[in-house]
C-alpha cells in the first residue's frame, strides 16, 4: 500500500494539504471570510457570510460526533483537551486577535488565501504573524503567555461542552454533541438567507468537511502509525511559523499537518483565482497601511497564541469539538474585529 510506503509525517501533510486546497477555493470562490463577515454584518446589513461561517462550524461538528458514535474520534485526545483551559487567555487573545484582524485587514487563513490570489500585502501579514507566533511560542514572548495561561487556568475534570452535558444529562457524549449540532444545522435553514444561497451553502458546508477531514486524518494516522501525530485539525497561526522554518531548513519541526494546511490554502487560494481570473499583483503604497498591517499581524501572532487558535482554529476547529475555550475565543474575535473596524471605518480614534 501507498501509505505504508511514505513516511506518517508525510502522509499527515497530505492531509492537512488536502482540507487545505478546499479552504483556499473556499475563500477565493466562496467568499469564506471571517472579516468579511463581520463586516457584511455590521455595515451591510448581510448576516449570509456569518450564517456561512456557522454553518461550516455546525457540519464540522456533525462530522466530529459522528466519528466519535462510530468509535473513530477520541475526544478527550485532541489539542483543545490536552491543554490547560483559561478563560482570561482566550478572552485576551481572542480580543487581541479580533483587533489585529481589523488592522491587517485579513486574519491568517484570510491573508494565506489573498496571498495565493498575487496580494504581496498578504505576504507581509503571513510572515510577520508566523514570526509573532513563534515569539509567543518559545521566543521572548513565551514567559508571559506561559504566566498568563497557566497562572489563570481552571482546573476542570472535562474540557468541552458535550461532556459536560452529557454528565448532567446522562446521555452519551456522542449524542449530545450530534443533537447540539442538529439543532445548529435545523436552525440555519430555517432563514432563507442561507437555504436561498446554494452556492454560499455549499463551500460552507466544504469547509466544514475539511475541518472533519482533518480530525480523521490525524486520528486514522496517530492510531496506526509510528510517529507520535498530535490529534487535530486546521488552524493558522502557529502552522505559518511552522511552515516558515521548513522552507528555510527543510527541518525545524519537520513536515506536518499545519505545514500541510499551509501550503494547501495556497494551491487551493492560487487555483480559485485562476478559475475566476482574479490573479494579480498587488503591492501597499500606502507606508502608513502597511505599518498598521504589521501591528495588526504582531497582535494576532500573539494573541492567537495565547487564545490556542484563530478564527478557524478556535472559531471552527476546536467549536467543532465543543471546546471550553472556542465559544469564548469566538466571542472575543468578533469583540475585537467590530472594535477595530469601528476605528478604521467611523474614525472615532486615530489608528497608530
């Protein structure tokens, strides 16, 4: 067999490369954008991106729960679960994420997938949050978001919502998880926004499959292969650091899913503005955008860090799974963006 004749680091980057190509046709055919998002929502009146982006979190939930009924998703092994919970981290982070995404003008999954549309732009975001990540991770930054993480963590028997219901009520994890998603999926349809959108239903739903492609992924390989694989899915803020120490010394951590993740966002970003005829190079004449763009990546380096994931990483990956932390995260993402994007579009105070 082919997978038995390739390396598990290899065959994981293929995995995560493969969600990652839908990813970036979602954003560039779909109009897959968190930003965006809020701003439909807060300036346009359009609630349809954000119903979107709900909709891929209630599918990729679908997924997880199902998995898990099947005995193909151990719950309590993935990043989200194997990690201390603090409230005040994912709050800060989130918030100083959310900020940081209105300044840049993307979030990382955002700026990857106009960065594979010709936006140099973008590319400055990319390396500027990977380098800020990595900072945060084990460079001069990782002291204080180890103080503030660990110093404020609860010290919690379960880390995700189902389980929690699931003690209250008696009823199996799978089956809450599977009917709170149900409910989520149900209550999307029922607005026509979303249900009279086909083509914003589908990549919705395509993303979140690849989410689930993702946890199964990682699970099939971290259960018959013979490397130590972590249990997760896409995120993209730590993976950008990652991807930047491959590519400089094909070693660092090595081939990965987030590596993976990474480069497909791109191939997929590049193939979807190619389908539309949407590539072009785009440079910043503006040194006072760029600044503001560089602060907005350093911020959501940081915070991301700190808050365990970004808008896909928090905001549907660990959702999916029903992580403490992802509700609280989202919260503080949308807090910070509608903040930023007040500064910039109202100008009620001068940005840097």
């Amino acid at each position: 067999m082919l997978s038995a004749a390739l390396p598990d680091p290899f065959l994981v980057a293929l995995v995560g490369g493969a969600g990652g190509i839908v990813l970036g046709l979602a954003a560039r055919l779909g109009r897959f954008c968190t930003l965006g998002a809020i701003e439909d929502l807060l300036y346009q009146g359009s609630s349809l991106r954000l119903r979107m982006w709900l909709m891929a979190m209630a599918v990729a939930g679908l997924g997880v729960f199902l998995l898990m009924a099947l005995g193909l998703m151990p719950l309590g092994r993935t990043i989200y679960h194997m990690s201390p919970f603090s409230p005040l981290a994912a709050a800060l982070g989130g918030g100083l994420f959310g900020y940081g995404m209105a300044l840049a003008g993307n979030c990382g999954f955002g700026a990857l997938a106009r960065a594979g549309g010709g936006d140099l732009r973008s590319w400055v975001i990319v390396l500027v949050m990977g380098m800020a990540a990595y900072a945060a991770i084990s460079g001069p930054l990782a002291g204080l978001r180890l103080w503030l993480v660990h110093g404020t963590a609860l010290d919690v028997q379960s880390r995700d919502l189902a389980a929690l219901l699931g003690w209250v009520t008696g009823l199996p994890v799978w089956a809450v998880g599977l009917g709170l998603w149900t409910l989520a999926v149900m209550a999307l349809l029922v607005s026509p926004v979303l249900r009279g959108d086909r083509r914003a239903l589908f990549w919705a739903v395509a993303v979140g499959l690849a989410i689930v492609s993702g946890w199964a992924g990682t699970v099939h390989l971290a259960r018959g292969g013979f490397t130590l694989i972590p249990i997760e899915s896409h995120s993209f803020t730590a993976p950008l650091g990652e991807t930047m120490l491959y590519v400089m010394t094909s070693s660092g951590g090595g081939l990965s899913f987030g590596v993976g993740s990474v480069l497909g966002v791109l191939a997929g970003a590049l193939l979807g503005s190619a389908i539309k005829g949407h590539f072009r190079w785009e440079a910043c004449e503006d040194p006072r955008e760029l600044r503001r763009q560089i602060l907005g990546a350093v911020l959501m380096g940081f915070g991301a860090v700190l808050a365990m994931g970004c808008t896909i990483g928090q905001g549907v990956s660990a959702m999916s799974v029903l992580a403490y932390s992802a509700p609280v995260t989202f919260a503080a993402i949308l807090a910070g963006a509608a903040l930023g994007l007040r500064q910039l579009i109202s100008g009620f105070s001068r940005i840097v």
